[in-house]
C-alpha cells in the first residue's frame, strides 16, 4: 500500500535534522513517493525552495510545520503537526508561525490556535506527549477527555492522532489500545514517522549533530538508541509495519495528501503607495518633483535633459514604479536633513536622471554618458533596484524612519542564514570527537581555505585521502562531514536588505521577531523576491564614515562651510597624488596593485579613475597594459570601424562598460537600448544556441543600417569576447566619486584625513601602525598617548602633528577613557598621584595605569617611565586614601594637594623603554631601536627601507633591519623556510628565508630582534621582498671606528647648488657607502664635508655618474 511521510525535518529546524531541503526532496523522489511535507519546527523557513524543489521533481509539496499547543485549563503542551490544505492553510501557518516567533514562544494556546486552524488538518503524534503514558496506563477516559478538547474546537475531519510503527512487544501492545480507542470513540489515526535524515545508516551523523549542539564529547561507542528510528522509511517498510494491524492509518496519509493542494502565487509585484501629498497621484508627484529640479540642476534651453526626463518618466509609470522612486526620494530627503551622509549612488540606478534629479544619486547620467535602461529595461520586467550607501554608523537611523513611517508591520529586515561550511565544519567535529592535536592539524593544513566541499578536498588531495585512510576514527570524522556539510546552523540579519509591503507583511510572509522592534523575514531574499516584494538595500559603507568625520573636523577647525559639492574633479593636487600611489586608506584604490596600476597609468582626468575601478578586475586586467601604453601615446588606438570611435574614444579603443556594449548594439544593429541590454545579458551567458539566434539578428540589423557582413561578424564576435569583461559604468562612475573625493581630503586635508582614518582603526593595531607609517610621506608625526591631550579618537594638533588615542593602548577599554576624559574636565592632570586621586580606581586599575606608563602617557609629567612604574602603588594608596570612591565625594572638601612622593629608580635603556611601548601600542612611537644607530649605520653605508625601496629594486644589498614578524611554512618537499616582516624607523618590508638559510639560523631567528643581512629586493606579486642569502644577529659594535682614508671630492658647478645637493643625495642613495663627500663651492668660496647621509661607494658607475654629472676635472678621489 501506498504511503506519504506527513512529519519531515530539515536542516532548518536547527541542528535538529542532517537534511537539506535538496535531499529531502531528492530521498523522497528515489523511494517513489508522490508527496512529502515539510514540518520544521515553529517555522517556515524551507517553505519556498521546498515548493520549488518538489514541482521540479514532479512530487506534491506538502507545506506544514511542527508546533506545540498549550492546553489552557492544564497549562500542558501538545506537540501536533499542522499542515495546509491549500493556499489558505499556508496563510494561517504563516500567521501562526509569526505569532508564536514574535511572542518569543515556542508554543501558541489552544484558544489562539483555533482562529487559524479552518484550512489546516491538525496532526498529535500520541508518542511525543503526555497521552501515550495515558495509554500505557491503560488510562482511556483520561485519553478521550484530552483528544476531546481538540476534536471539539476543530473543523470536522481535520483532526488526527498520528500513530508511530512499533519496535517491541510492549509498544505492539499500545498501539493495540489506540486502535480499539479510535474505533470505539470515531478518531482518525494516521502512520508517521518522525524523519531527520535519509538512510537508516545516517543515525551515527545525527547522533554526533545532537553532540555537537549540546557541546558534549561524542564517540561509537555511547548508547545511541535514542538516535534511530528517524530515517525516511520507504513506503514498503511502513506498509511491513501497519498493513497487517491497521491499514487505514496508511490510507488516512493518502487522503491527507490528496486534501493539500497549495498554490503560490509568485510573480506579482506587490509594491507599498507612498502617501499621497497635496491631493496629487503619485505619478503627478514624481513628475513635479523632477521637473522642479530639472530648472536648478540643468540650464534651461537643456533640450537633451527634458526628453530624457520624459522618457524616463513615461517608462517608470508604464511599470507602476513610480511609488519605488517617491519611497526612495523620501527616505533620502530624511537622511539629508539629518546630515546622515549618503553615497554619489550604487548600481545601475546612477544612470537614471530621474534618480539624479531627486538627488538620490549625485551622478549626472548626461555629463556621464550612462544609459538608464541598463538600469531599467521596458523590454524586461524586473523589478527597479536601487541600492543606497549610508555611512555604516548612521544607517540604523534610516531604516527605523522607514519603519516608522510604513509601519512596523509593513517592513521588516531579510533573514540570511549561517550554514556549516567545510573548514567550521571539521573544526566542530574535531573537537566533539576529540580528536588529537597533531591530526587536526594536519587535516586543517590540508583543506584549503575556500574549498568546493570536502568530497572535492579529498579527491584533490591523495596525501590527505591516504591519511585519512590510515584512521577509523577520521574515516568516521569525514563520513559524518559529508552528511553535515552544507547544513543551515543558525539564522542572522542580512547586511543591508529591507522589504517594504502595501499590506502586514504577516499576511504574505512568516516573520520572526528581530532587533530594535523591527521583525525580520523568516524567507530569504531570493524566496521574497519571488514572491514579489520589494527589497531595498541600506548598505553600511565605512568610507562614508571616514568621510563624514574628516569633514566634520575639517568644518570645526578650519572650514564652517566646506562641503564635497565643492570638491573639483579636476584637482591637479589629487592627481598628483593619485599618481605616486599614495593611496592608502582611499576607498577602492589602496590594494598594492591598484598603486602599481596608478603610478604606471599617472591618472590626469576623473575618466582616468573610473576606467581603472572598472577594469581592475580578474578578466579585465589583462587590457590595464593596454589603456595605459594608449593613453600614453606607446600604443596606437585603432577601432574596428570609425563609427565606434565616439563609443570608445574616451578609453582609447578598449570596451570597457557594459554600456559601451549598448550602444555599439544601438549604432551598428538599430536595436533600441532596452533590447541592446538583453543582447548584453544573453550573450554574457555564453550559450551556444543563443549565441547563434543572437549573431543572425545583430548581423540582419547591421545590414539594414548599411554596414557590411564582415564588418558585421566582426563586431559581432568582438562584443562577444568582451560580454563578461565588461562593468557597470554607473557603478563605477559613483564609485569613483568616492575615490576621488577621499583622494582629494588626502591631498589637501592630510592631518584630518588621518587623524579620522587611524581613528576607525584605533583598536586594529596593525591597520594603525600600517597607516601611521604612511603619515611620513605627508611629513605628519605621530605624537605619544598623553594623559592631557589624548583622547578617545587621534586628534590633530598644531600643523602637521597627530595625537595618538588612548583607545590604541592595549588594555584600556572605553570606560576608563570615559573616567579619564570626565577626570580631566577639571583639569589638567599636574601628577601620576594627581591622576589617582581623581579618577575611579575601580575603572582605572592597575593594569591600565601600567599601560599608560608604558605608552608613554605620563611622560609630560616630567618623571621617567621606569620610577612612574615603581611609584604606582603609592599613587594608587593616596588616591584610594584621599580620592573619591566609587563616584562619592572625598572625605576632604574643596580640593586637596599632596606632595607626589616618587620611588626614584634607574631609567630603563631605551631598547627596554621601546620593547614595552611596541608591547601596548603594537608600534614604536616616541623612537626606533634602529633611530639610535641610524648616523652610524648609515657612514658604513646602510640605507634605511624606505630608501632601499626607491633605489634598489633589484640589486643585491645589505641592511640592518628589526624583525617584527615570523611565519614559518613547509614546501612541498617538507623543508622549513620563513616569511617575515622586516622593519625600521623609516619602513617595511617582506622578506623571505629560503630552507637552505633557515637550517642556519632558525634557533636564534625570532621577533623583535635586529639583524644583518644581505639579499636582493625582488618585485613579487605586485609587493616588494628582499629574498635574504645572508643573516646573522646585529652587534652595535661590529662596525669599525677606524677613520675611513679616502675622500671624494667633487667641485660645484656655477648653477642652482641646491639642485647639486639633490643629486648627489640621489647618487648616495643608488650607490651608498663609507666614503665622505666633501664639496667646493665657488660661489660662496667655502669648502664642507656633507652629512653621512651623502657618503657613497665609490664604483665605477658611482665616478661615471658623478663625471657625467660634475665633469671629469671636478670629481676626484683621494687616499
């Protein structure tokens, strides 16, 4: 006899199944059945791709859920099975399932229930409650009294008692009592079983699952009797189980099946009114708020501006959007007044001018050429997208107006969900099997970071496959990854995406209760999207930020007026820096390839940026060489035909955007924009069959237009080489606004540009000392934590100084900078036992005043670290003696002044000194352990890195460097070698020890020690690296103090002497060494000898470069 599973779990109903919805569906069609439910436990989280899923597979979906009722009178709680007889059902498991997500509950009252039960049939599996101990007690009335209360409430034939196959004698007994009770008393039984995964051999996979959420130990041989029996029987083995006993509780599954027939209706666009405004139609409203801006933001005679309008406007109306746009326009009206900064525009929304007259972008698409049909296409019914970027702290804010505005029932953020991916998944496993260190990590070494699934690891890997193999325990381990992979773990809030409904959203989706009063979708974006609500994203853009607070101090401490609007883009200072790469911190453009990219291409125009965000992409790359050998005239710009020069000539010849794609349709084929975007979306996708009725249409629609076949296929085959290289012009035309924008607060704000940047990182450590050390090029110093010019955030100070923020120094957290900043209100602090008499000890503790110390936080006040760090506990006595305590006045009135009484000590060496102030502050601030040698180094001949960097790419050299950072790898032939950090006062840079060297030196090699070495600096992977041959530790003394003999003497020229002076520090840089440079000059009849920093070796290129430069007679060596 046929039979239908009405009570399936998956993977949503949270740790509690190893099903995906896939697997369910793919079980369900390899045993032969023709329906299956879905009931996962108080939500409907699958409902969707379940629905899909099984009409693909030619199976009924049975869309249920698995809730508890409270019985109101007994305050007990019954398990039952709800599923949706049709479209109806499926809207009351939807109010159902929010009800009880949203109350906080896992269960809903029998009372609350029944208003929502007509089109549910209603399943109470008798062995997962209380009346199956009924039963076995032989307890019938007791039993009645409770089926009762339901049958009573419920629709007639709409209630069942879900009855379990039995296992043994005594369950074979019970379930003779049920059937002799349904008879006598007329209750409808129908056969379950409860299912949580596939195969009857899948139990070990849920029994360590069950392990693993309740963070208990797992192993084969605990008792896991409680694990079996939830497999996805096969109709034979139920029918095995009942058919004899009691055939009708198979029967009762088919009928029940037979009853489900839900039908969603997807497709339909359900799109929220705006409110109406001044009695006007939306439609009325969009068009008079666009054509009142078309008179500020274009001249009047702008004929080009007006019909562009017109035909936006007309196509927006066409497809009823003209409600998204006025939603839009309102919630970006709110941001403004609030002064929340929001992104130039995201997307292809950027090329719409209706967009722009709104001012929901600040991109002009007739300035810039883009097209809005890329982003709204009438030959294409999709839904309109506009993303918007708000800086990341201020976003919330948006979102909540939104919410108030529409209604909290209207609008809720999208569910994503956490799933168990391959590397979190065996690190799970690891440790519930515990299995031992050593094999974890060699398993964890041998998985790469991003793999396809563990199946392919494995198949990748023979080395890991043999290993595995060796172990029965890994074996097992890899057995139940498989099962478990994939699986959702938990749910969490999507980024950025917001829907919005014309109706309570829980009359269409199922919502959960989410944060700060907004529910959230219980559906993920792609099911509401199909669905047909409209999402909108509020992106949290960090740049937006960094902007916001560098003009906030830009207008407090030197411009009240200044704004981005006044920003050229034409900027020769921004150019500039563009040009050298400067670009650390600049949204988009501060990888270490970008800066290569930037200083090979010298960007002279904002076109410049964009074309480089555009192709600065895997695929496109390959054409960077060629936009700029073009751009700098080495390469000449050729077209297939003239007329796509107007197309291309603003990236020299290369396709570039998707946009250019258009229009090349639309000149060459006659295709209008709209059809031109699909000929771009179908090409893109490469198929054969498509690519071939595409061809025939473009090359007819060439001819029609005059051109000829060849230079029809041409194009042709050209737009469809380039179909998957080609970007978003309008993206990157917003995007590049922000570069641009934050390139040109660098040039021009340098000092407010990175006290903001090193603020939003201020408890990154290493982002701060990679951002301080770019300072240097814009001659900033970064000045010491103090405890009287400190504060939460880096501040500026003077000109061209930083001051470090408190926030950087390890261990002190934001409440005691908060007692520290309220402490100071009254005044500077005069003392360390000033400071401890006026700030709560119980917040600022020991530790954090060790810290401090060690910061260099208390070095103003005149004592050095060393006797502050010994003085400490008294401070603390006499603070806690004659201080406040826990925020209450001090036993003495008015205030009180104590002599600070010191334990003078021996200062620290300064090595000592800057060890611990690397150790707080991730950094060296106050000085460099290299600082101190630095002349001497550099009379032998040692350049700095930053110097190494300019001009020896390349050459073999020496340095002395601090090694600040050690990772040590194994090749494929199993050797050790390292990468590490090197560093010095001046820069940084990567070094690699290959294994040879690395024998060598492996049992001294360590962080923050000084090192001699020799080796050549190497570009690899766009980064320099000195590949080391020679390392041996730094002996200050190793250099000889004997006076070097020889002397360069050169005589200046009757020219500009500083100019002289440069070139020579240039000669000195390419080829130092030990040997004084001491200079004529004729002009001021004076003879010096220059500083170390001119001292050179003087090689033959050395003397030729300098006879080039001086003159043979006036350049001479000398013993």
């Amino acid at each position: 006899m046929d039979f239908v599973h009405l009570e399936v779990h998956s993977g949503f109903s949270f740790m509690e199944s190893t099903l995906t919805i896939n697997k369910i569906v793919k079980g369900a069609k390899s045993k032969g059945f023709s329906a299956i439910a879905l009931t996962d436990n108080h939500v409907l989280h699958g409902a969707i791709q379940f629905y899909n899923a099984c009409h693909q597979a030619g199976i009924k979906p049975i869309i249920g859920m698995k809730t508890s009722i409270m019985v109101e009178d007994t305050q007990t709680q019954y398990q039952v099975i709800l599923l949706a007889q049709n479209y109806d059902g499926y809207k009351q498991l939807i109010k159902l399932s929010s009800i009880i997500s949203q109350n906080d509950q896992s269960y809903i009252s029998l009372t609350d229930f029944i208003p929502y039960s007509q089109h549910l049939n209603v399943i109470l599996p008798i062995h997962q409650s209380s009346l199956y101990f009924y039963f076995m007690g032989n307890q019938v009335n007791e039993a009645r009294s409770i089926v009762s209360l339901f049958t009573s409430q419920l629709p007639k034939g709409q209630f069942y008692l879900g009855i379990k196959a039995y296992r043994n004698r005594e369950e074979f007994q019970v379930i003779q009592l049920m059937k002799r009770f349904c008879e006598e008393f007329g209750f409808e039984p129908v056969a379950i079983q409860d299912v949580r995964y596939g195969n009857e051999s899948d139990y070990l996979a849920f029994d360590c699952l069950q392990a693993m959420k309740e963070g208990k130990r797992w192993s084969l041989q605990k008792d896991m009797t409680n694990s079996k029996g939830f497999q996805m029987s096969s109709a034979e083995d139920m029918s095995k189980a009942f058919q004899e006993e009691w055939p009708e509780v198979l029967r009762n599954t088919l009928k029940i099946a037979n009853q489900s027939d839900v039908k969603l209706p997807f497709g339909k666009l359900m799109l929220p009114t705006f409110p109406s405004q001044d009695g006007l139609t939306s439609e009325q409203l969009l068009r008079k708020l666009c054509f009142d801006s078309l008179k500020s933001k274009y001249e009047e005679q702008n004929e080009r501006a007006r019909k562009r309008l017109n035909h936006e406007l007309n196509v927006i109306q066409q497809m009823n959007f003209s409600d998204y746009f006025l939603i839009v326009w309102d919630f970006m009206r709110f941001a403004r007044e609030q002064e929340i900064l929001t992104g130039p525009g995201r997307g292809s929304a950027a090329g719409s001018i209706v967009a722009y007259l709104l001012d929901i972008t600040e991109v002009d698409p007739i300035r810039y050429d883009l097209l809005f049909e890329r982003f709204l296409n009438p030959e294409r019914m999709n839904m309109p997208d506009i993303d918007i970027d708000f800086s990341d702290h201020r976003r919330d804010e948006v979102i909540e107006y939104v919410h108030a505005k529409y209604g909290h029932d209207r609008v809720a953020q999208i569910i994503t969900f956490g799933t168990f991916g391959t590397r979190s998944l065996l690190r799970e496993l690891i440790k519930t099997m515990g299995i031992d260190d050593q094999d974890a990590k060699f398993l964890l070494r041998s998985i790469p970071q991003q793999p396809s699934s563990i199946s392919v690891a494995l198949q990748d890997s023979p080395e890991l496959t043999k290993y595995v193999q060796q172990s029965e325990k890994l074996k097992m381990l890899f057995k139940i990854a498989v099962k478990l992979e994939g699986l959702p773990r938990h749910h969490s809030t999507h980024a950025a995406g917001v829907v919005l409904s014309e109706t309570p959203l829980n009359e269409i989706i199922p919502v959960l209760k989410g944060q700060r009063e907004i529910s959230l979708t219980q559906y993920p974006m792609a099911d509401l999207e199909q669905i047909g609500l409209l999402k909108m994203d509020f992106l949290g853009l960090r740049n937006l930020s960094l902007m916001e607070q560098i003009l906030r101090r830009i207008q407090y401490s030197h411009s009240k007026t200044f704004s981005f609007e006044q920003i050229p883009f034409t900027d020769e200072q921004t150019f500039h820096l563009l040009q050298a790469g400067y670009t650390t911190g600049v949204f988009q453009l501060e990888s270490a390839g970008m800066k290569k990219v930037l200083k090979d291409l010298k960007p002279t125009q904002f076109e410049d940026v964009v074309a480089v965000n555009a192709l600065f992409r895997p695929g496109p790359m390959e054409f960077i060489p060629n936009y700029i050998d073009r751009k700098h005239g080495r390469e000449k710009v050729s077209y297939p035909h003239q007329d796509l020069k107007p197309i291309l000539e603003k990236t020299y010849g290369v396709l570039v955007y998707q946009e250019q794609i258009m229009q090349i349709a639309n000149q060459f084929a006659g295709y209008s924009l709209g059809e031109a975007d699909l000929l771009r979306r179908a090409v893109s996708k490469k198929k054969k069959e498509v690519l071939e009725a595409e061809k025939e249409k473009f090359i007819s629609g060439c001819l029609k237009k005059g051109y000829p076949q060849d230079v029809a296929n041409e194009i042709y085959d050209w737009i469809v080489a380039f179909a998957n290289y080609g970007f978003n012009r309008s993206h990157a035309v917003a995007y590049s606004m922000v570069s641009y924008r934050l390139a040109y607060l660098k040039a021009h704000y340098p000092s407010y540009f990175f006290a903001a940047l090193l603020s939003s990182v201020s408890y990154d450590q290493d982002k701060v000392k990679q951002y301080s050390r770019e300072t240097k090029n814009f001659s900033l110093k970064i000045l010491s934590p103090s405890i009287n010019q400190s504060h939460g955030v880096f501040t500026v100070e003077g000109q061209n100084s930083i001051r470090m923020a408190l926030s950087v120094i390890k261990g002190v957290g934001k409440q005691a900078i908060d007692a520290i900043l309220e402490a100071r209100k009254k005044g500077p602090f005069r003392s360390l036992f000033d400071f401890c008499q006026r700030i709560p000890l119980k917040v600022v503790n020991r530790t954090v005043i060790e810290s401090l110390i060690l910061a260099g936080a208390f070095d103003e006040t005149g004592k050095h670290r060393a006797t502050l760090l010994a003085s400490i506990d008294q401070a603390i006595e006499q603070g806690e003696l004659f201080g406040g305590i826990d925020d209450q006045e001090s036993f003495f009135s008015g205030e009180l002044f104590l002599e600070s009484s010191y334990t003078e000590t021996e200062p620290f060496p300064l090595l000592k000194v800057l060890s611990f102030e690397k150790e707080v502050l991730g950094m060296y601030v106050s000085s460099h352990p290299l600082s101190t040698f630095r002349d001497k180094l550099r009379k032998n001949g040692y350049l700095p890195i930053r110097q190494l960097k300019v001009n020896q790419v390349g050459k073999k050299v020496k340095g002395v460097v601090a090694i600040q950072s050690v990772k040590v790898i194994r090749t494929k032939r199993g050797d050790q070698m390292a990468f590490v950090t090197l560093g010095d006062e001046t820069d940084e840079m990567e070094g690699v020890i290959f294994p040879n060297l690395y024998r060598d030196i492996n049992r001294w090699l360590d962080e923050e020690i000084l090192i001699y070495l020799e080796g050549k600096i190497e570009m690899r992977n766009e980064r320099l690296q000195w590949n080391i041959q020679h390392a041996q530790l730094f002996e200050p003394d190793q250099f000889k103090t004997e006076e070097v003999k020889r002397r360069m003497y050169i005589q200046f020229l009757d020219k500009n002497e500083r100019q002289q002076l440069q070139f020579l520090q240039q000669v000195a840089t390419e080829y130092p060494g030990n040997v004084p440079v001491i200079v004529h000059s004729n002009r001021k009849h004076e003879t010096y000898q220059l500083t170390s920093q001119y001292n050179v070796n003087p090689n033959h290129e050395c003397m030729k470069k300098l006879k080039n430069y001086f003159g043979n007679d006036f350049v001479v060596l000398k013993q």
